[in-house]
C-alpha cells in the first residue's frame, strides 16, 4: 500500500532539496503536486484541501524558507501532517473494564470481518494472555458460523456453540452468559454483513449494540475499496457508533487514501492493520510509522520488533556459536530461510527500509521471487542428513534426486549450492578475524582482497 503516492512525493521532495534556496513560488508548485498525488491516491478531497492548507501554512514561514536545508524542513513538515492527518499516536484496544468485555465486529460482507475476528482473538490470547470467546452473529450468510468455528480450531480459541434458529440477539445474549459463568476476558462477537448498507443491517447491529454495551465497536474495512471504504465507515459511525477501525488487505495493490481519509473523515483510529491471509497476519496502526513508508524513510521500528517476534532466540544464539566455530551447514541455512520467510519474506523486509522506494523498480526488474524461498527450503528438505552436513556428497547423480524429490530443477539446486557456497566463505572469514578483526575492520573485511579499498 502507498507505493504510488510514496514515489510521487519522493520525486516531489528530491527536486525541492536540489533547489538549496526555496521561493514561496517553489513550495506552491511543490504543493500543487502534492495536492494532485494525495488525489490519485484517493484521499478525500476535503482532507486533501486540510492538508494542503495546513503544510502551506508553515511552509511559507520565514523560518523554513530562509533555513540552511528548506527542502528537509518542508519534508518534516509534511511527515508531521501526515501523522497528524492519520491521528498522531497509535490507539490500542481498550480491554480496561469489567470482564467480560465485549467487543462487536461490524462491517460489510466480504471485507475480511470473520477472519479479522479471529485475527484479533489469537492476538489477545498470545500477547495479552486473555481468554477469548468468539460467537458468530451471522445467521444469513450459509456456513458463516461454521466459518468461525474452524478459525477458532485453527487459532486456539474458543468459540460459542452453534444452536439453529437462534437470532442476532439472542446469541449475542447467551454468548454473554458463557462468559460470565465460564470466566472468559473478552467475548468478541461477529456480526453479519451485507453488499451493501441497508437500514436491516444497521438496525440488526444497532439491537445488539444496545444488548451487550460494547466497549470496543471496531469497523474491518477492506483497503482496496477505496473511498467507498471510508463512506462505509461514515455511515456506520453514524448510525452505530465506533471506537476503532480495523483495515484489511493493505498487502494488496492499494493506493491507501481510505486509510489517509479514515480519520479526518469518522474521528476514529484506525487500530488494527490486516497484513496478509495468515491467522496471525495483523499487526498495530502506528501513524508515525505509516508516514515514514509513505515519505520513504522506511520503518525500521517495526522491522526490529518483527524480528524480535519472529527469531528463536536460542536457535539464534547457537547459529552465533556455530557461526564462531566456522561449522555453518545446510541445516541452518534452512532455519534462516524460514526466519525470513516468518518476516513477511523479503519483500515485507525491504519496505520498511529507508530509502527503498528509490530502488523498488530496479527491484520489480530484478524480479524477487518470494516463491524462491519456499523452493529453497524444498530443496534442502529433500537432502539426506549426510547431505545436508556435506554438501561435497551431492554429485550428478543426487542433485537429481534432490531436485526430482523436491519438484524444482537441478539449475535451482546448483544455484541453492552456490549461494550456500558464498555463505560459508563469509562465515569462514568471520571466524579467521574474530570480534576485534571485525570491529577493526568492519564490513569491508568480509570482502575478498580484491574488492577491499
């Protein structure tokens, strides 16, 4: 998402900083494309107009126009409206009231509400170690109770058992009652959905709204929508009332002017954001860090808590004993492809890097297989042990076998073998310069003679 609108400015904001002086004239121009980027990127106009205002306001000033860098000013200044436009600080769920607290999904058919609900509820149980009752309110889309029941199995959270006939309000009422006598922390409560907005729809959530006395009314809105995601959101804050909204699909090829729109237009957070089709795919809304993807300087915060989440911290300090010892094998370059995998793959890495954007179209021409990795893992799973240790075993012969047994080409398996190759002599040459080598040396001591300046 954003990566339109994110090449736009970045080529608005190169020029302003080559011009070294800036005129009123300059930043008015720069602000007339901005103004066009935030358009095709399908930011409502009203916010557009508040934006543009804004930053021109306090691009003018004296202090910007006369400073040493006016181009950096100007782009601060527009990094600052961006995260005040998506709504300055980061809004978690408000789980502080008497259990059990009851959170509503709302939403339109087909904008990812049922899996976002259990999304959510395996996010409360792993991280806020709460016991999660999820019940599914829609009694008109075939299957759509069963739907949730089977992402409950998947996530390990429990789900309220289907009884034929029941309506809306009656089982938001019972699954209530299972929570308060079985002792459960959050009861979330999955309402139907339609095509579109009708007056049923609303008056079906507005009777359950007023049942249960949600603490958290949280909106799953589909980014690919568009506009048409932020009227939804209008209509339902009216009719219904919202504390949040939770935004899906932003993995997709969305242009991201719902979620630039969502606030300014409803007055509620975006909280939540769906990263991709996996159950533990969704991750928090941080304004700061959205307006660092959008204006290039990368997200580098969420790259390092990623990480933290993702790596097995003792697999990763006895790869560093190995790694010392110089006896990286194939084994390990398996678990660090699975690690890789785990992060988004490298194309979720590389977009929180400062400054990728510059570089995502030689990037698309280099054509980054993600599929490569999955193959890569294919391919040393398809190795005997020996193998795997001794790479020196696989002659012709095995190297077809590994490539029969692992469904890709014996191309892709010397490739793997190469690859590992370049991987080992880095290790070795780690090992040779020990800590104080490196440190004295830095990166450039990993180089072979030839290529050291």
């Amino acid at each position: 998402m954003f990566e339109g609108l994110s090449g736009r400015l970045g080529d608005i904001f190169d020029r302003l900083r080559r011009r070294g002086a800036l005129s009123e004239d300059d930043v008015n121009a720069a602000l007339r494309e901005i103004r066009v980027a935030l358009l095709e990127a399908d930011v409502a106009l009203p916010v557009v107009k508040q934006f543009v205002s804004g930053v021109r306001e306090r691009a003018v000033g004296q202090e910007v126009l006369r400073s040493v860098t006016p181009g950096q000013q100007v782009v601060k200044i527009v990094h600052d409206h961006l995260v005040e436009m998506l709504g300055a600080e980061s809004e978690g769920l408000s789980l502080n009231a008497s259990p059990p607290v009851p959170v509503l999904m709302v939403g339109l058919q087909g904008s990812g509400k049922t899996t976002s609900t259990a999304k959510i509820a395996l996010r409360m149980k792993t991280r806020d170690r709460k016991k999660v009752l999820m019940a599914s309110l829609d009694t008109r889309r075939p299957a759509a109770q069963e739907q949730l029941r089977i992402l409950g199995e998947q996530a390990g959270v429990a789900t309220l058992s289907i009884v034929p006939g029941q309506q809306p309000v009656e089982i938001a009422r019972r699954a209530m009652q299972v929570g308060r006598t079985e002792g459960y922390d959050v009861v979330m409560l999955d309402t139907a959905g339609r095509l579109a907005i009708d007056e049923e729809l609303m008056a079906e959530v507005a009777a359950v709204r007023d049942e249960v006395r949600p603490v958290e009314t949280l909106l799953v809105v589909d980014a690919m929508t568009g506009q048409d995601a932020v009227t939804v959101a209008a209509n339902f804050q009216e009719k219904v009332g919202l504390t949040g909204i939770v935004m899906t699909r932003i993995d997709g090829d969305a242009r991201g002017g719902a979620a630039l729109s969502m606030r300014a237009v409803t007055g509620k957070p975006i909280k939540l954001l769906g990263t991709g089709e996996k159950i533990d795919a969704i991750e928090p809304f941080h304004p700061d860090r959205i307006a660092g993807r959008i204006l290039g300087m990368g997200d580098v915060v969420s790259l390092v808590e990623k990480a933290a989440e993702s790596i097995d911290r003792d697999e990763a300090e006895k790869l560093a004993r190995k790694m010392e010892k110089g006896g990286f094998d194939l084994d390990d370059m398996a678990s660090q492809l699975r690690q890789i995998r785990k992060m988004g793959g490298m194309s979720g890495m590389l977009g929180m890097l400062p400054g990728i954007g510059k570089i995502k179209n030689q990037l698309k021409d280099a054509k980054v297989d993600e599929g490569m990795l999955k193959r890569q893992e294919a391919i040393i799973s398809s190795m005997t042990k020996a193998e795997r240790r001794n790479p020196d075993l696989l002659k012709a012969s095995r190297k077809r076998r590994v490539a029969l047994g692992s469904g890709t080409t014996v191309q892709e398996v010397n490739r793997l073998l190469k690859q590992f190759g370049d991987m080992q002599s880095m290790m070795k040459q780690v090992k040779k310069l020990g800590k104080k080598g490196l440190m004295r040396q830095g990166l450039s001591g990993l180089l072979p003679p030839g290529l050291r300046r």
